[in-house]
C-alpha cells in the first residue's frame, strides 16, 4: 500500500518510509493561503514556504532582504491552507549564520508563531553549530547544499555548484556531517546529476532535487515558476507545467474589455 493511503499527515517520519519503499517525494513552494490549499489538495508531500518569497512575492532580486517576520507571515498563511502536506519554512538570510543562539531562537519563532513542522538552513559544515542547537530543541532541520540562494554574493553567478572534485568532496562531507547530526532531508540544488545520485544513494535520509538530477529521492520546483507565472526565469532544469501567465493576462484582458464595454456586470450578475 503507498504511504500516500496509509497515512494522513506526512511527517519527517513518512518521508524515510518514501525513501525506503523508492516512493518519489514531491514538494514544491507555497507561500499563501489559496495556492498552498490547492498544493495540499492536490497532494503534495513537502510545501516549502522558501525565502524565494523575497524573489516572486516581493519582488527582490535575491532571497537576501526578505526578513524573520515576512517568513512567518507567509507560513502562518500556508500551516492555515494545510492538513496533508509537510511544512518546511525557510529561516532567512542572518538569522541563523554565525550565531546558533540567535539560530534557535529564530526557528522558535518559526515554530511559535506559524504552526510548521520543520525548518530549512543553508549550508554545511559552517552552520552546524545552528542545526545542532535547532535540533536539540526538538524542531525538525532540513539541509540546504549545492547552490545556496543565500551565499550568491559569494558565489557571484548562479552557475552549476560542485562541478570540481574539491567542491564536490566538500559536498559530500557537507552531506554526511548534516545526517549525521540529525537532519531529517537535505535539498541538493544545482549540481551535476551524478554527484545528485551518488549523495542520494549514500544517505539514509531523503534528498529533495531542484536541477540535481532524477536519481534524487524527490524533487522541488518553485510554484511560480513550474506554473509559468514567471517569465523570466529559465534554467535548464526548470519544467514549466502551465502558461499561467498568458492564462491570466488573457482573462484580465477580457475583463477590462468587458468593464469598459459595460458588458460586466450584465441582469444576472447586479441585485
Ligand atoms: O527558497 C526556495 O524556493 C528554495 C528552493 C529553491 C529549494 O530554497
């Protein structure tokens, strides 16, 4: 029987289970009430409220700007649309780097004051005095490698990550020590699909793919992106599922025409 009939709620629990029985994982991000109801109802495993909100909700060009309390916004709105899917939030950028006091206490409030299950950092070895004190108190960590939205002004480009031997090394280590000290799924993004294949087949926990390949125990895409509400963007290993876009522009269109024309509202839409 699949888990998606045995249990109701996924749980960090469920998602090892998918990866034992070789049951793909699918999340994808959700950031409001109306999208994340129909991601839930559609039966979407992971919703991950991502700091990519700073990027398709308010419009930054990084992920860096949005703050603590525009994640917890988003999630609260999210954890209200859900009853199936697990919820993973984003802890943004300077929240949790450099400072794992201050790490905790901002996931507590991701916890606190949203109702999600889990939490999401970027990164390795750097950040694991974070993860180790989220861990301790009992809230779930997802780990973040590969191309690391948050680090861009350190990367500077947003090419394929780890294509060297000494970047993928430090990948896998990265990879081993976030199991290690208790993460319950990594997110492996923009790396070479052999690289995603071999860090998946090493590790118990599960890995969630953006761009790593189909040997990844899940995948995510962003919302906006897969359904064509963006334009713009268009990395290889984005497939875009709908043409929201023109869906849209077209019934706006239709509606302006519609108002000017005095068409709208007719006898049957008026009291
Ligand atoms: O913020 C986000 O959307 C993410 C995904 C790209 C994995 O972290």
């Amino acid at each position: 029987m699949s888990v998606h009939n045995s249990v109701r709620k996924v749980t960090t629990h469920v998602l090892y289970e998918m990866k034992l029985k070789g049951e793909k994982i699918a999340m994808l991000t959700g950031y409001d009430f109306s999208m994340a109801r129909i991601l839930d109802q559609a039966g979407v495993d992971i919703i991950l409220v991502g700091d990519s909100a700073s990027n398709v909700m308010a419009g930054f060009e990084t992920t860096l700007p949005i703050t603590l309390d525009n994640m917890i916004y988003h999630a609260a709105s999210v954890v209200r649309a859900t009853s199936r899917a697990l919820i993973v939030v984003d802890l943004p950028f300077g929240t949790y780097q450099g400072n794992s006091k201050k790490a905790l206490a901002s996931a507590v409030r991701i916890m606190k004051e949203t109702g999600a299950s889990a939490v999401k950092l970027e990164g390795g070895e750097e950040i694991i005095d974070s993860v180790e004190r989220i861990l301790s108190a009992g809230i779930p960590v997802m780990g973040h490698l590969g191309l690391t939205p948050q680090a861009i002004h350190k990367f500077g480009t947003y090419v394929v990550r780890a294509t060297d031997n000494e970047e993928a090394d430090k990948l896998i280590k990265d990879a081993q020590k976030l199991e290690k000290t208790g993460c319950f799924g990594i997110v492996l993004e923009k790396i070479p699909a052999t690289l995603g294949e071999k860090v998946s087949g090493m590790l118990r926990i599960p890995t969630i793919g953006i761009g790593a390949g189909n040997k990844t125990d899940g995948q995510v895409l962003v919302v906006h992106d897969m359904l064509g509400i963006t334009q713009e963007f268009s990395p290889r290993f984005l497939r875009r599922y709908h043409n929201l876009n023109a869906e849209i522009s077209g019934a706006v269109k239709t509606y302006i025409e519609d108002v000017r024309s005095g068409d709208f509202p007719n006898d049957r839409e008026q009291y």
